[in-house]
C-alpha cells in the first residue's frame, strides 16, 4: 500500500512535471498575468471614479477582490490540464507507473498554486503602481497572501473535479466560467453588497468569496468605516478558513474518486 510519504513524493515530481511545461511554454503564465493587470487598469480607472466608497479609495478596496478573483482563475488551470491530459492520453501513461493515484492531483494543485504566487507577486507590483496600498504590518500582509494561497488551493481541487468531468479542454473553459463569475461578481469583490438587491444581497453575504475579499481586506488594512454586519463578513479570517476546510473535505475526496473513475474509462 502507498504510504503518505511516498504519495507526497510523487505528486512533488507531477508538479515539478508541470512547472517545466510553464517554462517550455511561457506564453501560459505570460497570459494568466496580463489578465488580471488588464482588470486593474479597466476597474481602477474606468469604473473607479464612478462607484464611491465611504471613507477609503476605490482602488484600494478594489484590489482584494482582483487578488480574490485572480486566484480563482488561476485554480481553474487545475482542470484545464486535467482535461488536457485525459484528452491527450497522459492519464493513461500514468496509471501504467507505480505511483499513488492521488499524486497527479496533488502534484497540479500544487503546481498551480506556484503559478499563482507568481501571478499574485506581479498583481501586488501593479496595486502599488495604481495607488494601492497597505496599511496593516508586515505579518498581517503575509498572512492575507497566505489566505488566499489556502483558498486559491482549496477552490482548485473544486477546479479539478470540473476538469475530470468534462470530455476537453475547451468545454472546460466555458464550465468554469459558469462557476467563476457568479461567484465572484456576485459577491463584495468590485462593489459594496449593502447595494445589492435584497436576495442577491444574501447570496453574497454567505458567498466564501466575499469573505475571502473581506478579510484580505482586514488583513491589508483596506476597510472603511462602515462595518458590515452579516457574520461571514464581521469576522471574515475566521469564516474564511471555514470555507477552505469545507472545500478541502468536500472536493479532495470527491476528486480523488472522479480521477479513478476517469482513469478507467
């Protein structure tokens, strides 16, 4: 029976597997970086001198809902490789080596949460470049990266159970957009929800994206004076590791069983 070690050690070499493919072909992270830059631009200037928050900047405000949505997007590679392995029949070359069928989702969550800090350190470079800025001390400002590094892992197992459904790449891509953007407009990401509809208020109230923002938020220092009053966002850190852990033990497991299933067919 595989032991846990040596299920870590395998999933190191499937990451390491598909951080060489990132190097062979840099136009991937070029592309996932410029996206994200691209809605700092657009939000921070275009939109951002017509939508007014009390007491701070909008650009402030604004760019831990862009770091929130960023890491979503770049969990969602997760499944796009995913797909492409079984469309290109890698999954089938695997399950040939003696490895732990959980290496090669250990190994693309935690390839892509790589990319992710990269794409997160460039975003950081362009807040500050836009007129963000934070005003917590240092370790807190760790510890909201560090938050949304759990998320961004936690929400790209969700990412691969997507992945092992559908039959390519492409299909892919417009199913996780389903699920991308709901979740992360529908939520306090670019606008306060106290100036939402009713239900949809709600919705984003108990959204975990909208406590993720919220307490990237807290952490960086970005917060205005008015204090919001459902629970998941009067205390986001704590209802934001809520969510990871739920997403962990819902997705990981769900995960692991769908790779089996799709390596068999």
């Amino acid at each position: 029976m595989t032991t846990l070690v040596q299920s870590l050690g395998d999933g190191v070499v499937i990451a390491r597997r598909n951080l060489l493919k990132v190097k062979r072909v840099p136009d991937l992270i070029f592309f996932s970086i410029l996206s994200p830059i691209m809605f700092v631009l657009l939000f921070g200037y275009v939109f951002g001198g017509s939508i007014e928050i009390p007491g701070m900047s909008y650009r402030e405000f604004l760019m831990a809902g862009i770091f929130a949505q960023t890491v979503m997007f770049g969990a969602s590679f997760t499944g796009a490789g995913l797909a492409e392995d079984i469309q290109k029949g890698v999954i089938d070359r695997f399950r040939s080596l003696p490895m732990a069928r959980s290496a090669v989702l250990v190994g693309r969550t935690t390839s892509d949460l790589v990319n992710n800090i990269m794409v997160i350190t460039v975003m950081s470079l362009t807040g500050l470049a836009v007129g963000w800025r934070v005003h917590s001390s240092f370790w807190s400002a760790a510890a909201g990266f560090a938050l949304l590094m759990l998320f961004a892992y936690a929400f790209s197992w969700g990412m691969a159970i997507v992945g092992l459904l559908v039959p390519s790449p492409e299909v892919f891509s417009n199913a996780s957009f389903m699920f991308i953007f709901p979740l992360s407009f529908l939520a306090n990401t670019f606008a306060r929800t106290e100036t939402f509809p009713a239900p949809l208020r709600v919705f984003a109230e108990w959204n975990p994206v909208s406590s993720i923002t919220q307490a990237v938020r807290e952490l960086f220092g970005n917060t205005g004076p008015q204090p919001p009053t459902a629970w998941p966002l009067q205390h986001a850190v704590l209802a934001s590791l809520l969510w990871i852990a739920i997403l962990l033990a819902v997705f990981v497991p769900l995960a692991i069983r769908q790779y089996k299933r799709a390596a068999a067919r």
